[in-house]
C-alpha cells in the first residue's frame, strides 16, 4: 500500500463518487432555515482505493485514504472537494460550487499524485486550483440527471473538463443504498492535450511520439456503488468504475490501456 497522502491526493483526479458515497448521511434534505444552519456535521472515513498510475495507464497503484467532510447550513468542506457551497431543493434539484485543487501528474512513480516511470521524459504536469461545480436533477424517485465542470483557476494552464450523465437507485433500503451511473467525460483541447498529448518537445525528450488531440469526449464511465449502514453512525461502501476511452485520445501513445477498472472499499463515522 501507498502512504495516507498518496490516496488522498490521487483520488482528486478521479471520480468524486466514493466522497459523495460516504457523505450521504451528511446531506441534507431540505433548505436550511438560514445559510448557516444550526448544526454542523461531520463524516470521517477512511478508504482503500486500487487505481491506475494516471489516466489510460496499464499499472495500478494501491493506497489508504482518508476522508473528511464537514457540512454547516449550505457551506461544506470536503477533503476532496475543497470548500465551497451547497444548495437543494424540495423539487429534487441540487447544486454544489467548491474550489479544489488538482495535483497534475508527474513524470515518474509518484507517492502523492499520479504518475509514472512510464511517463519519463514527459515534464510534469504542476498542479493548479480548480473551482468544481455540480448540478443534478431528479427525475423520478429513482433517476437523476447529472452535470460537473472542474474549471482551472489558477496555476497549470492545463484547460476544463466536463461530465455528464446519470444515476439510478437500484436498491434503496433502511440500511442499504445501490446506485448505478453512467458519464461521458468531455476535455477542452487543453485539457485533452495536457493529459493525453505529445507535443514536440515532449516527444524529443521521451520515447513518444508527437500526437495532438482534439477537444471533446475522451471517456466513458459506468460505477456500481453499494452503502451500507450499521447504525446511524457507521456505515461501509463499496465502488467499483470501469473507464473506457474514447477515439478522442485512444490513439494517444501514453494510453497503454483504453479501458481501466477503479475500485475503491471503506468505511465512515457520521457524529
């Protein structure tokens, strides 16, 4: 197993599903009364993940994660998330802004980020703060329509990335909860070309050769997610994420696999 900060920091390029697995006990159902709230409350979790070394990469890494998430009236703060703000209402609409950061990805196997000795020659990507924003719409009482955008703020200019998709319940029990989704991810020309491209000078210094993508979808995901609760206090969750990528960055030298599996098992404590 990696160290604590190797998980932590990997997860935040990856899906935020697992995060969003052990806070639902912490969501709120309403409107608060006022922006603040009158309670505060807090998960705690603890996570072992099993992910590729960077995106399109054939060798996995594993690692122990923490979790965190502290929520007061419409206002959170998520170790993954970053800070930010958060609003639902009685009509199943949700909405969520936080600034976060993404570490990028180094040039060799890395402890706290992605990365690869595959990647040797290929300069590291610095990481930048991004600002994360989240809609979904329930349709039914068990389907919902999803949307996320992870916009660079400052730092890497390494471009936007987008998601869209949607979420069934498939089992909604007392103490079980199975949720099934499915995304399209979609990169701006920047973004695809920061995590899947060769530039020239890359490509004089690495052992790949020159590709340029286009911006668009790069991958699809489908996640089969299962929570259980022991008590209102404990619960344990379970993910498992298959990626496929796209014609858009398939024939990108550094995708040594286009489909990849991320699984991730833990456990949380909602005070």
């Amino acid at each position: 197993m990696s160290t604590v900060k190797n998980g932590r920091c990997k997860r935040l390029i990856t899906t935020l599903a697992f995060n969003a697995t052990l806070a639902a006990g912490c969501a709120q159902a309403e409107v608060p009364a006022s922006i603040w709230g009158d309670t505060t409350d807090v998960s705690l979790g603890l996570a072992a993940s099993y992910t590729p070394r960077y995106m399109g990469s054939k060798n996995y890494t594993a690692a122990f994660q923490p979790m965190l998430r502290m929520e007061r009236g419409i206002f959170f703060l998520d170790s993954l998330e970053g800070l930010g703000v958060q609003w639902q209402s009685n009509t199943g609409f949700s909405a969520s802004a936080s600034l976060g950061y993404d570490y990028g990805r180094a040039d060799g196997d890395s402890n706290y980020r992605h990365g690869s000795d595959t990647l040797k020659g290929m300069g590291e990507v610095s990481g930048a703060t991004v600002l994360n924003l989240n809609a979904s719409q329930k349709i039914t009482s068990w389907l919902s329509l999803n949307a996320q955008a992870e916009l660079r703020m400052a730092g890497e200019t390494r471009g936007d990335r987008y998601a869209f998709g949607a979420q069934a319940t498939l089992l909604d029990s007392d103490y079980d909860t199975v949720t099934w989704r499915v995304d399209a991810h979609a990169g701006s020309g920047r973004f695809n070309q920061t995590y899947f491209g060769v530039t020239q000078a890359q490509s004089a210094t690495s052992r790949f050769a020159l590709y340029t993508p286009d911006q668009g979808i790069y991958a699809y995901t489908t996640e089969l997610a299962w929570r259980h609760a022991f008590d209102q206090h404990w619960s344990t969750a379970a993910v498992v994420e298959l990626t496929h990528y796209t014609d858009q960055v398939r024939n990108s030298p550094i995708i040594s696999k286009e489909t990849t599996t991320t699984s991730y098992v833990g456990v949380s404590y909602i005070f």
